[in-house]
DNA sequence: CAGTGGTCTAGACCACCGT
DNA sequence: CGGTGGTCTAGACCACTGC
C-alpha cells in the first residue's frame, strides 16, 4: 500500500514538480507555450516514460487556463506520438524508444540526413521544354519551360547521390552557385513556394555503366532510386525528381505513426 | 462584376448545396459524422478542388452545431491534406493530385500493396533464444525466447518478398494455418496488440544465391531492403523484422504531409 | 473597412476505467 | 462508485486578408 503510494506521488510529482512559465503578452499561443515546455520536460527527462501528467481540469486550474486550452496543447504531443491518452486512466508519457526522430520523414530529408558534411556539384542547371514524362508528372502542357536540375550530392568528398529535378521555369530562378552551398527545397521556400505535401516512391535496381562512373560504383551495383513529386499549398505540382543513391552510402529512415 | 459574383456563388453553393445529415442519437461523435460526409463529398467531387467551405460561423449556425465542433471536424480533414485554411481567405479544398492515397504509409502496407492477389508460405516458425541483435531491437535481454517467423509472400504465383520477423514469445500464439490466410498485424491486432508507432529502414542491395533461389532472381540481382521494429502503446518494442523484397516487382510508396 | 480563421473562456454532460 | 478523458456549447477577442 505504501509502496502504491510512493509509485503514485512520484508519478503526480513529475508534474507537479514542473515549472510552466507562460507568457500572455507573448504572441506564441498559450497552448503552444505550454505543449513546447511538456516537450522539453519529456526530452530532459523531467517527466519520465509512463508518468502520468494529472488530470486536465487541475492542470488547467494550476496553470489558469481553460480546460479546451489545455486539450489543445496536449492533443498537439499525443499527435507526434510523445503522449498516449487512455479514458479513464490518464495522460501518460509514450515509453523510451519511440522518442528519437519522432519528426514523420519530411521534404528535407536529403539534406538533413547527409547533414554531416554535405557538398553538392551542379551538373546542369538549364531550362528545356518538358518530355511528356516529366509534362505528366508536373501536370503541365507537354513541352512547356521547365527547369532541369541535375546534381551530384556527396559527403566526406565522396558521392552519395545523383538527383534530377524539374521544375516549372516560371517559378523561381534557380542560382546555380548558391544551389551549391544549400538545397533545393530551402531556395522554394525562400522563394515564397509553401510545400504541402509529396508523393515519393522508393525502389531499387543495379547500377548503369555511366551511373557507375559517375557514383564511383561497379556496373551492376545496388542503386536505391527514389521518384518523387511535390506539391504545393494549392495543389500544383512544384517539383519532380529522380534520384539515385548509393545503396552502401544512403538509406531512408522513417517513423510511422498508426492513426487512432 | 457579374463573373465575379457567378464565381463566388459556384464556390458558396458548392457546400451550401451539400446535405449533411447529422444524427444527435448516434454514439459517433458529431464533429467526426461531419469531417465523414465532407470526406466523401470531396472523394465524390461534389466539392471541388479549390472550392471554399464558407465560413466556419455560418457552417455552425446551419447545421445547429457550434463552431468549435465545425473546426474540429475541418482541422481532422486539415491534418489528412484534404482541406487548407487561409486567415482571411477561408477554407479552401486542395487541388487534384494530391488526394490519392492519402493515408501516411501505414504498417499495413505489405498487405495492402500486394493487396491484388497475396498468398504467403511460412517457412518457419519457432521459438528462439534471442540472439544479441534481436535483444537490441527489441529491448530484451538476450537469450530471452522469440518467435521466429520466416515467411515467402508471393502474387500471382510469383515470390515478392522475404519477411523474417522476430517477437517476444510472451505476446501471442502465433497459428502457422492463420498466418498464411491473413497478415501478421492483423493477428496482433485481433491479439489486443494496439499498434502505435514504428521506424524503418530502407535500403538496397544484391542478392546473395541462397535468396536468388528463393526469389526466383539471378545471384547480384537488385533487392530492395526493409528493417523494421514496430512500438505498442506503451513504447515496448513487439516486433523486429527484416525484410528483402525483388526490386522489379515492389516498390514503396507514401504520401509526405509538411508540417505546417 | 468587413470578413475570415486563430485563439481562448467557463461551463456542461457522457462513456469508460478501476476499485 | 469516483475519477478520467471525450465531446459539446455559446459566447468572446484578436490577427490577418482583401477591398
């Protein structure tokens, strides 16, 4: 019985414990305040897997916010996957593991991933009128101005990847140098282009002769090849791209989330 | 003048038009029975991309519901793609492409993707002690006991995959006979196991003979990677497996969402 | 300026869980 | 049974957009 007590005070103390700082002057939304400090609680331990955060009405009294205002913020950890709500039991932090790069695989991946010393080389910056392949992809008139991009991505002086993009060439102006020291996705968005979603499919095949030069392979190697369009805000397709990896030096890592 | 009104009508009329019914007496939750019929009024194109909603205020008041409620139902269709909301503007359906197969790849996906015609041999099926590389993923001690599960997936009498999995032998009985009816996670599901998140890695590389065999593929073939360890709700590890599928007959294929 | 979504409040009742 | 999250209401003010 004492001991249930002890495991009980110090799973309500893990929260209790903890400082909210909220700040109704700021423009940051209060939920978001409070759902960024849970987070950095979980991250640093403060509050530890399967601790339970007490019951939301308290929490809102405590902090004096509204119970909704509190849902909200804690509704925003359950959707990345940190927090797990049970009826009737509680709010509880998600168990060890599952709390790495809890981030859903995003556009940036390829920067981000080869974000340890990434060089990038433009083969080929020019604008061409679109194959019926890539007209098919961008939905766009065949034979309209696209850009073609075609670059090689390395790391550690040795290369990863060989990525072919195209993108309409109204867009935005695409400078090759500054192409060179960061990525394509970074320039759209500078450019005002809101990404909104992608579609990405991710195969395998062996290496070409040329291909094999080109990523210091033999013919025949395992190459991951990676095929994907993206989309803006309003549903225009932005970006097409083929990409081929060196299967040695490049794998996609991702964390699913299974909807409630 | 006059377009610009037959404009805005053609965008109004398109929801106002729309007959949701609501029914206060059903257990499914309001706001959800909405985001439904909006979901499928969309699927059906009786609202088209780039068709505002109108505004949230007069959506609440037609319908006798209140707008946190209509916002609850709009931002469940917001996290899927489906809509995007504008401050100022309203309330707009995405443009074509993009709502395909807009679920975020799901731990489903081999069963579903093979979907047309899926058969599966099991080739194994035991209790182990766990090696130090299976105790890692799973967080185990090692020689703990583990199913080990080796199974061939095949389509129209063709192999495509070759699934090895391993799972604490505490979690379930696994029935040969069942597992080659229907897939693993549904046999974990249907065993009280909630599913919650997971993490993969896919790569590529050449097959080696024993698998060219047993793929039907030449030795130094292209082969597609997949390893995976999949988390319950409480964030313990229920399922490692490593997966090599022939390049020429599965790909994977998922829909990105940026957050916003 | 008027109209839109973004945020927030202070209550309420219900369904589910454990005891 | 009491406690929890799940849902819902009827307001309110603000920030941003377009005119």
């Amino acid at each position: 019985m004492a001991e249930t007590e002890t495991a009980r005070q110090s799973n309500a103390a893990a929260f209790d414990s903890l400082e909210v700082a909220l700040d109704r002057g700021s423009p940051i939304p209060l939920y978001y305040q409070l759902a960024q400090q849970l987070e950095s609680a979980i991250e640093h331990g403060a509050l530890a897997p399967g601790n339970l955060l007490g019951n939301e009405v308290d929490i809102a009294a405590r902090l004096g916010l509204s119970r909704p205002t509190v849902r909200q913020a804690i509704q925003s950890l359950v959707d990345k996957g940190l927090l797990v709500r049970r009826r009737g039991i509680g709010t509880q932090v998600v168990h060890s593991q599952v709390r790495r790069s809890l981030e859903l695989s995003s556009l940036y991946d390829d920067l981000a991933a080869a974000g340890q010393n990434p060089a990038t080389r433009v083969l080929r910056n020019e604008i061409e009128s679109a194959s019926p392949e890539v007209a098919a992809a961008l939905g766009i008139p065949e034979g309209r101005d696209v850009i073609v991009l075609e670059r090689l991505r390395s790391t550690y002086g040795e290369p990863v990847a060989h990525l072919c993009n195209y993108l309409p060439a109204s867009l935005l102006d695409l400078d090759t140098e500054r192409l060179e020291e960061t990525g394509l996705y970074r320039m759209m968005r500078a450019a005002g282009i809101t990404l909104h979603s992608a579609h990405q499919t991710v195969g395998a095949r062996c290496a070409t002769a040329d291909e094999g030069i080109l990523l210091d392979e033999p013919e025949g190697a395992a190459l991951l090849t990676m095929c994907r369009t993206a989309y803006d805000d309003t549903g225009r397709a932005v970006e097409y791209g083929t990409h081929v990896y060196r299967a040695a030096r490049y794998t996609f890592d991702f964390q699913l989330l299974v909807r409630p």
